[in-house]
C-alpha cells in the first residue's frame, strides 16, 4: 500500500507536465514550482518521442491502481496526437514541438530518442491482453515503415537498423538498438497474415548481427555503435563510439529469442557476455564500463550504471531461468526492465477498481 500510495502521489507530481498546448509532455519539470521545459539542444525546443512515447505503460497502470483515469487520459491524448499527424513515409521523427503540436526536424531512430517509443507500442496492446488494437495496429504500420526505409543488408550479409535524416540514410546501428531484435520477435505472433515467420526471423537477424558486434571486438562486449561504410561491417570506426556501458539491448534480444525460438545458440552466446563481464568488467567494488572495447589494455570508465542490475543481469537470470519465471503471457517489462502485469486496463476496468 505505501507504495502504491507513493506511485500515485508520483504520478500526479508530475500531471503539470502535460500542461502545453498540444498535451504532448515537457521533458523536464521543475518539481516544486510545476514549470516545463525542453532540453536545450532538442530541435526547435521539442519534446522527445523516447521520452513522451514512454510513459504509456506506466501511466495506464496508474490509472489501474489509482482508479483515476487522469494518467490514462494523458497519454491517450498524446497517441491522439500522434494518429493525427502527417507521417513522413509513415514514420515518426524523434523530435515533436509540444506548442505547436507539429513535427522538428525528421530525424528517425530505432535507437536513442526514438528506441521505446516503438517498444511501447507493441507492449501497450500486449499489457492490456490484447484487447488494445489501436496500439497494434500503430506498431505494425511503424514496423513496416521502418523495414521499408531503414532496415539494411550489408555486403556482408548481416541485416542492420540505419538512421534516417530528412530522408537521407547514416549506415550505422546503435547498441541502443540492438533491443529492436526482442522487439520483432516478441510481437511476431500478432503480426498480419503471413507475416509472424517473417518477423521471428527478423529478430533472429538482429540478433546475429549484434552479437557479431561483439564477437569482433577484443572483450567480446560491444560498442556503443557500429558502422556499416567504408568497408567495414558490424565495427566501429569512431574512437567515441568505442565503449560500453554495461547496455543490456543485446542480452534482452537474447533473452527473448531463446523464450520464443528456444534455440541454444542465444544461450551460448549470452553465456559468451557473463563470461566477457566476468573477465573484463569485473572489479573489486562491482562492474565497470569500458572505455574501448577493442584495446587490449584495461579501460575501465570506474562506473557501474543502473540498468547493468535493473536490466542486463535481471535478463541474463531470466534467460538462464526455466520459462515458467516471469512468463511472457502474464507480465510485460518495462523499457528499464520492471515488471507489470497483464491486464484488461481498459475503462471498465478502471470503472470497477473505483467502485
Ligand atoms: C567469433 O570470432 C571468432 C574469432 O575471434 C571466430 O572464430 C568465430 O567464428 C566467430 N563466431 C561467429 C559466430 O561469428
């Protein structure tokens, strides 16, 4: 109940970042006096679609335990928002002007600034047990779009995710990423006629590719992002791309793919990740990042991020745990891996919690 009561209490803290001309949320609030704001380097002073396309899940669940349909509302309105918007090639910038309520600059991304909007999409229909179809039908139309436009195959055969800037292609592919894999194959099942074989593989593909990232590092850990140009394949090129963080996107990916496919290889190669942690991450107070993961010498960075406890070890257990802890059809992980369950959360249901 206390932290029930604390969720809640959170939750309407944070009700005055809404207040914008468009509803589409602030970045920033200013907790004591209630103001907004964006980040400063954000287009145009946009808010971010990684950031107001992840509270969906959260704030659906709010309303569910709150019996109040306030947060339900809010992010209802910014999905409204969205569905009425022009789309460019049916995909969604990263960067939105909550005052004007019109796209920033048509930068797309499957990862940083656009990652868990798409994630929780999919995860939207999947939490409120299937009966959410206008999130479906919102993820499939943006998958789709993304295969068209910014899914690549390189001479080498491995299948990436591109960045696409004002329609023009920068062949390389976060680490941030690498979670799209979990993603295609976690939703394949729902997918239109025909095409749930085709996601499944899609996935499959993502991950083969990002463990060759880091198979073909020193550490066998990958780097922050990897390039597709110039004669190189799943590498990276730029010495501030280099290092990593303790990021689980590539174990997620892992992680649910061994959940749907059960084939071994995504065990083997997550075990090739405890095994690179354990040998190169590991220091006397806990793990570190590393600051190259091609050198051969040490290059600890001497910090151990949150999500390496939240998210990279709580997938590495679950993956090496038998299916029935945590199982897919009764609980959906948020983007930083807490877990909330599958429910009917749609109005009547939160008709029947108030009453
Ligand atoms: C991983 O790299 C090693 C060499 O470092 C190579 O022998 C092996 O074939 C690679 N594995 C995959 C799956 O690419």
């Amino acid at each position: 109940q206390i932290f029930r009561k604390k969720a809640v209490e959170l939750g309407v803290k944070l009700l005055p970042a809404f207040h914008t001309p468009s509803g589409i949320p602030w970045a920033l609030l200013n907790m004591k006096s209630g103001i907004g704001s964006n980040w400063p380097w954000a287009s145009g002073g946009s808010s971010i679609l990684a950031e107001f396309g992840t509270l969906h899940l959260e704030f659906m669940h709010l309303s569910y335990l709150s019996g109040n349909p306030i947060f339900a509302e809010k992010v209802m309105n910014i999905r409204t928002v969205l569905n009425n918007l022009e789309k460019p090639q049916g995909l969604y910038p990263n960067y939105l002007n909550p005052s004007s309520g019109q796209w920033g600059q048509h930068h797309v991304s499957v990862g940083g600034l656009g990652d868990s909007f798409y994630e929780y999409l999919l995860k939207a229909w999947l939490m409120s047990d299937k009966t959410d179809l206008e999130a479906k039908k919102m993820y499939f139309d943006a998958i789709q779009a993304i295969e068209t436009h910014l899914i690549r195959r390189s001479s080498g055969g491995l299948t990436y995710i591109a960045e696409w800037k004002g329609g023009l292609l920068e062949h390389k592919m976060g680490h941030l990423t690498c979670f799209a894999g979990g993603m295609f194959a976690l939703g394949a099942d729902g997918a239109p006629a025909g095409l749930a074989q085709h996601y499944l593989e899609l996935g499959a593909e993502i991950a083969r590719t990002c463990h060759e990232s880091y198979n073909r590092t020193y550490v066998k850990l990958g780097p922050e992002a990897f390039r597709f140009d110039g004669g190189v394949e799943a590498i990276a090129t730029r010495q501030n791309e280099k290092y990593y963080i303790l990021r689980p996107e590539v174990v997620e990916t892992y992680m649910y793919m061994w959940r749907l496919t059960h084939d071994p290889k995504y065990r083997k190669w997550a075990w090739e990740a405890v095994e690179a942690l354990e040998s190169y991450c590991k220091v006397n107070g806990g793990y570190s990042g590393l600051r190259d993961v091609y050198a051969r010498h040490e290059s600890y960075d001497d910090v151990q991020q949150s999500f390496f406890l939240a998210e990279t070890l709580k997938y590495l257990y679950v993956l090496f745990s038998d299916d029935d802890l945590l199982p897919l059809e009764h609980w959906v992980f948020n983007t930083e891996a807490h877990l909330l369950p599958v429910l009917r959360t749609d109005k009547k249901a939160v008709e029947v919690k108030k009453k």
